[in-house]
C-alpha cells in the first residue's frame, strides 16, 4: 500500500515559506482495485455476513421480549372504541382480570368511555331534535362540543351539512337586520344581531368589518349620552340625567362611569325631592295660617345649602353621535 505525505509551510506577508506548518498523510486506495477479484469477493462476502448477523441479533432480542395479552386486549378494546364499537370495547375492557398489571387501566378507561360515549350520544339528540325543529344555529351549537369523538363528530357532520343552506339564509336575513338596526342608531342592537350569526356561514366574512364599524359607533354614541347626563345634572335635572345614563350599553368604556353616577343621581334625586316636599309643606301651612309670611328666603336658604352638594361630576368634551 502506498503512502504518500504532504507538508505544508508557513508564509510570510511577502509570500516566501519560512518552515513547515503540519504534516498530513494521506492513503492511497487505489491499491482495494488492484487486488484479485478473489479477494475482493471475500470481503463483499464478510461484510454481507455481519450485516446478517446483527440483524438476526435484533430480530431474536426484540422477540424475546415477553408478549402482554392483557395489555394486547386494552389497546384492542381502545381501537374499537374510537371507531364507534362500543358495546366491543366495553366487553373487551371488563375481560381483563383484576390480578392483571393492566387492571387499572382498563377500570379507568371503562369509566371515561361511558362517560364520554353517553355525553356525546345526547349531545348528538339534541343536534338532531334541533333540525327537526329547524334551529340550524343549535345544530352547529352541538356539534361544536363534539372536539373530542370521531365517531359522533362524523356523524354530527351529517346534520350540519343538512343544515348549512338554510343556516346561510338565516345568516344573511340577520345581516340585513342588523344594516336596518345601524340606520336608526341603535348600535347595540346591530352588535346583537351580528353575533349571533355563526363563524362556520359565508355571511360571517361581511361581519368582522362591521363589528368593529358598530362597536366605535356605540362608544361614541354612549360617551355622547354619558356627556348629556352630566349636562342635565349640572342643571339639577336628575332624572333627565338618569334617562341618559340608561342608555349607555354595557360594553363601551362609558358604562362603569354610568352605573356610579346612576347611583349618585338616584340618591341626589330623592334628596331633591325631599327639599321640594318640605317647601312644599311650609307653603301650604303659611297659606292656612294666612298670615303675611314670606317663604321665599327660607326655601332660598334651604335649596341652596342642600344643592351646593350635587355636583354632577366631571364634565366630558362634547361629542358628537
């Protein structure tokens, strides 16, 4: 075999080699080429038997591993539950003796499979009570809770491609109501409307520009009312005040604001109508007494000293619905 070397030199910035750097040796097989085919069989031939040898090797170490027929017969039982043969997977479950490694495990997996198999039978019932009754909406509503059971979301899927052309028609009539409810205003009522049409329709590709068109709409509508409120409070006109305030939805940035001043208008407005029946009362027995008796300064006094306190609250920019 024949041997050959190489050296390499160190250069300087100027390119001139200065000394040697490493040595390396490399082999030459040509000389595998040049043997008789003889020889070249033979080792063909070895490396072949090796192969052969470990493979017989692994093939005997993993079948000498001892088979579990109990555990054989839990993962049977758990292939024919998931393909829909229940009452199979059940006797399979139960066959399996209490002294066995896998006991426990068939004892929980038969737990979980009634309770499961028996949830999505009735899930399945009432999707399909729902077409018959023509909830489409409820239709999808059922099948969504089915994420988990092929076998019943399968059949599940039967019922929503049934229902799917009339759940487009109601899809779009609720479209078209929630255009007619946004034209007079009311906001809210579009957003209720558009919610409720599902994800799973055509229609809900038109929603999401809406959605978000209406729910700014509502928010200034609602800081707008929420500005009225604390313009008819300034006036002492609480229930005006409170009207407004009834008005903003749940939802919108204004609402918390509006549910505490409700509160603090509510109480101002029955301590304003205390103030109003007590001068109501002086009057009415000055006018009896008939006497000469001015009630003027007193209802001056007593309204200013028991207004000075309601204030209406911080006042917003003006905004425009």
């Amino acid at each position: 075999m024949e041997q050959q070397s190489i050296v390499s030199y160190k250069k300087s910035s100027d390119g001139v080699a200065l000394e040697p750097q490493a040595e390396a040796t490399l082999f030459d097989f040509r000389w595998f080429f040049q043997l008789p085919p003889a020889l070249k069989g033979m080792g063909v031939s070895i490396a072949v038997c090796n192969t052969v040898v470990i493979s017989f090797g692994l093939y005997s170490l993993l079948n000498a591993v001892p088979s579990n027929p109990d555990l054989d017969r839990l993962e049977q039982a758990r292939a024919e539950y998931d393909v829909g043969n229940f009452k199979n997977a059940i006797a399979l479950a139960k066959s399996i003796p209490q002294e066995s490694a896998s006991y426990q495990d068939s004892k929980t997996s038969l737990k979980r499979w009634r309770r499961e198999w028996h949830t999505a039978a009735a899930q399945y019932q009432a999707a399909e009570q729902a077409l018959k009754e023509k909830r489409w909406r409820d239709v999808l509503e059922e099948a969504r809770k089915m994420d988990r059971m092929l076998y019943w979301r399968r059949k599940v899927e039967s019922l929503v491609e049934q229902a799917k052309p009339e759940l487009e028609a109601e899809a779009q009539q609720l479209l078209n109501q929630a255009y007619a409810k946004a034209q007079e205003k009311d906001f809210t009522g579009a957003l209720n409307l558009l919610n409720q049409i599902p994800p799973e329709t055509t229609t809900a590709a038109k929603v999401q520009p809406k959605l978000a068109e209406y729910e700014e709409k509502q928010r200034i509508k609602a800081e707008y009312f929420l500005q009225q409120a604390y313009n008819q409070a300034a006036k002492r006109d609480f229930k005006s005040a409170l009207n407004y305030l009834s008005q903003i939805s749940p939802g919108t940035s204004a609402y918390d604001t509006a549910q505490i001043k409700m509160a603090e208008y509510s109480h101002k407005q029955h301590f304003k109508e205390e103030v109003e029946r007590t001068v109501q009362l002086v009057r009415r027995e000055s006018e009896e007494s008939s006497a000469p008796f001015s009630t003027e300064p007193f209802i001056s006094t007593e309204m200013n000293e028991k207004t000075s306190e309601l204030n209406p609250g911080n006042q917003l920019q003006e905004v425009t619905p």
